[in-house]
C-alpha cells in the first residue's frame, strides 16, 4: 500500500476488514478500562463523548499519515541519504521511524488535549475518573482504523492462506493494543502531571512508539526473524496495556482511600 495515496487506501476498505478491526478493538478497550466501563456507559453524555473521540481517532488517522507522516519520512530520508555517509539500513532509516512516533503521538495527545479542554470550556468538565481515559478512546479510534485498512488489503488479496489472515490480524491486535496503550498512557501522565512531566510523557510515548516500528527496520536488515518480530511486537503491546491498565487501577486505589 502505498501511504501517501488517500484514494488508494481509502478504495481497499472493506465490510470483513471491519468486523474484524471493531472486535480487536473493542477487546482491547474492554481489558484496559474494564470496571470502569459500565459506569461510564449509562451516561448518555460519556457514552456520546467516548463515540466521537473515537470517531475523531479514525479520521485522524490517514490525514495525519498522508498527509504529515509520508512527507515528513520523505524529507527527511532524502536528507539522511544525502548528508550521512552510511549505507547501513539501521542507522539511514532510524529518523524516518522516529517521524512515525512523533507524528502519530503528537496527533492522539492533540485530539485528547482539544477534546478536554472544549468541555472544560463548557463548563461541563469530566470526573477524573472519565477524564483520564481520554487517550484510550482516541487510540481506540486511530488503531482501529489502521487496523481496518490492513486488514481489508490482506482480506482483498487474491488466494491469501487463512494461516497469512490469521497472522496478520495477530499483528492488527498487537498493533491496536499498542495505540490504545501508549496513547492512554500518554495522556494519562500529561492530564494529571506537571509541565515537566506532560513533556516527557509526550517524548516518552513517542520514542516507545518509534522502538516498536524499528521491529520493521531490524526485520529488513536481518537482526530479526519474522518470529522475533512478532514477539518484540506482542511483548512491547503488551507492556503498555499492562501498565496502563495498573495506573488505572492505582489511581482508583487512591481515591477511594
């Protein structure tokens, strides 16, 4: 696929690509905020807010790749290849996979920061307990919809194995959790931090994200197996959701006592 092609991407989507997409990402959200959910949900407001964010998620996802991300990897790829005296594919394709974190945290945190302060704004502002799953929701949304996209490209190949379906939507569900992990995380430390922390909790998130696209960089020069890759994905998804999931729960600790 070509990412920079909004035409292209957007006429490979398809019905199959998305029921598999939604349920991935519906688990995903279930085991990050479950106990928190069905609280939340009996508000027709939360239930209305959480719908849109990750609405907004979704549609954020091929302008900000498109439009933002390819360019961005272009300008910079085309300079590292001019300026760097390497031919070593781990050092000239190191800052275009950096791009891919900075931008895509940038626009989640972007959307989760708009969003919270349009209600606060209103007067209206969210229980913490709401609040900070904000970045859930926008990485819900933003994942899904990649997820979507590729799984409908490997659901329209011709005479694709199931084996190759099957492990692709492993790699969707590890990637969505991913998004949903490092972006729930990321605005969980800038909405309850202070200055400092709101920064590193954006760098932080930024660097995670580019470590895990480099998995690709490490497949391409033969470091990786495509069965290390996997596990470096699944172990690096898995982190994040773990983690978040216990600040969620520490934080619900803390209020209670």
């Amino acid at each position: 696929m070509d990412w920079g092609n909004v035409p292209e991407l957007l006429s490979v989507l398809e019905f199959r690509g998305l029921v598999v997409s939604f349920l991935m990402t519906a688990f995903i959200v279930w085991i990050v905020i479950r106990g928190r959910l069905s609280g939340q949900w009996k508000e027709r407001v939360r239930r209305a807010l959480f719908l849109v964010l990750v609405a907004t998620g979704a549609a954020a996802f091929l302008p900000s790749i498109a439009n933002v991300q390819v360019p961005l990897q272009r300008t910079v790829s085309a300079w590292v290849l001019s300026n760097v005296a390497s031919a070593n594919p781990l050092v000239i394709y190191a800052p275009a996979v950096l791009v891919s974190g900075v931008v895509q945290e940038s626009t989640k945190l972007l959307i989760a920061v708009l969003a919270f302060r349009m209600l606060t704004a209103r007067h209206n502002p969210l229980s913490a307990n709401t609040a900070i799953t904000l970045g859930v929701y926008v990485g819900a949304g933003y994942g899904g919809f990649e997820a979507w996209l590729v799984l409908s490209y490997v659901f329209g190949a011709v005479a694709v194995p199931a084996a190759s379906i099957a492990v692709s939507a492993l790699e969707r569900l590890a990637a969505v959790a991913f998004h949903v992990g490092v972006a729930g995380l990321v605005w969980y430390f800038w909405y309850r931090g202070t200055v400092l922390t709101k920064i590193l909790s954006w760098l932080g998130g930024s660097l995670y994200h580019s470590l895990l696209n480099y998995g690709i960089v490490l497949l391409q020069a033969g470091v990786f197996s495509i069965t290390a890759l996997y596990f470096f994905l699944m172990v690096g998804s898995g982190a994040a959701v773990y983690y978040l999931r216990r600040r969620l729960v520490m934080t619900d600790e803390q209020e209670i006592s």
